[in-house]
C-alpha cells in the first residue's frame, strides 16, 4: 500500500475539487496513483466536474489561433455557464490554450464518443489483422485490439490528448481542473482546422515544435 501524503491529496483536490476526506479514500483506493483516483472520485460524482456535468453551459469563447506565416488557423468554441466567467483571464487562456494544442496536435473529434462506428470499426479491423499477423493466438488478438484502441482515441480525439504544455497531463485532466478552480461547468464543443495546402503534397513539419517555440517566445 502506498504512503499517501498530504501533498498527493492537495495535487488531487486542486486536480477534481472534491473534498479533503474524499480525496485521500481515492488516493488509498488507487493506491496513489493520482490519475486513477481522479477517475474513480468522477465515477463515484465526487469531484467538481461530474457534479457540475449536467448544468447547461450557454456561454463561453469562440476563440481564434493562427500560426506563423498563416499556415494552420483555428477555431474553436468553448462554453461556460456564465458570460462573468467568459470574460475572465482565465478562461481566456484556457480557451487560447485549447485552440493552440488543435493547431500543434490536429485532432479529428473532440470526444471518443464523435468518432463514427464505421470508421471505429475500420481500425479494430486494422488492429485486428495486425495482431493476427504477428502470431498472436486468435483468443487473445480482441484483447489486444481494444487496448491498442485506445491509442487511436490519443490521436484522433482532442480530450484524449496529452496537453502540448504538460504532456503528463490529458486535455480532459485539464478541462476538469479548469472546472474545479472556476466553478463552472466547461464544455469543449466543436472546432474547425485549416491548414495551408491541405489535402495537397507538400513536406512534413512538426507544429507541436513550431506552436511550442512560439509558446516560450
């Protein structure tokens, strides 16, 4: 069993905005690991962002990101529940913050839950014959497949990704962060990416690179 300290409970109530005593359970349920109990106060309703999941969420940011030379530009639409928190400093770095991680990163969907069955289904069936190529037996290839999966939800869907300022952390740690410090329910709700050429052949650049030397300018 895990020492859990009172730093890893603060690092986990700033993290869900649960409670001290409900905070430090998870911790030791998780056997500190703060990730896990972060997920298991959520599952349980405990933290801030599952209480506040189901309040509408009307107002907010559409925010613009364009980068260097026009190449990439961004545009993406953040709600919160009131127009006071919309015009705060720091929704409007969150919000920044969201448009640049789609410039650097390109996700396709917001959540694992856009991603049409078809297209899911395509890739299982990739991952699939991918195992079975590699000799893998046939009763352990639909295990394999569904833990490969979740990589494809890393690249294609924005709250799966890891946050281009903190790679430890996923865009869904820090929406829920965001909710337990602001106090206000937060959706990401759609957003549209433009790149220069698309489509069209042209070399390969690395924008997580480029975004991030912008970032520390």
């Amino acid at each position: 069993m895990a020492t859990i300290t009172a730093a890893m409970v603060k690092e986990l109530r700033e993290k869900t905005g649960a409670g001290m005593l409900d905070c430090k359970k998870a911790l030791d349920e998780a056997n500190g690991d703060v990730t896990k109990a972060a997920e298991i106060l959520r599952e349980k309703g405990l933290s801030a962002a599952a209480s506040k999941a189901g309040r509408i969420a009307t107002e907010g940011l559409c925010e613009s990101y364009i980068h260097a030379g026009g190449r990439v530009g961004v545009l993406v639409e953040v709600n919160c529940e009131t127009d006071f928190v919309a015009k705060t400093d720091q929704f409007k770095a969150f919000v920044k913050d969201i448009a640049m991680q789609i410039a650097a990163v390109n996700p396709t969907y917001v959540r694992r839950e856009e991603v049409p069955t078809d297209a899911l289904e395509k890739e299982k069936e990739i991952l699939r014959n991918q195992a079975l190529n590699e000799g893998k037996p046939e009763k352990i290839v639909e295990k394999m497949v569904e833990g490969r999966i979740s990589k494809y939800y890393e690249e294609y869907c924005l709250m799966e990704q890891s946050f281009i300022k903190d790679p430890d952390k996923k865009i869904s740690d820090l929406v829920n962060e965001k909710i337990a410090t602001i106090g206000e329910n937060i959706s990401i709700r759609r957003f549209v990416r433009f790149e220069l050429g698309e489509g069209l052949e042209k070399k390969v650049d690395n924008f997580v690179e480029e975004v991030m030397s912008q970032v520390k300018q």
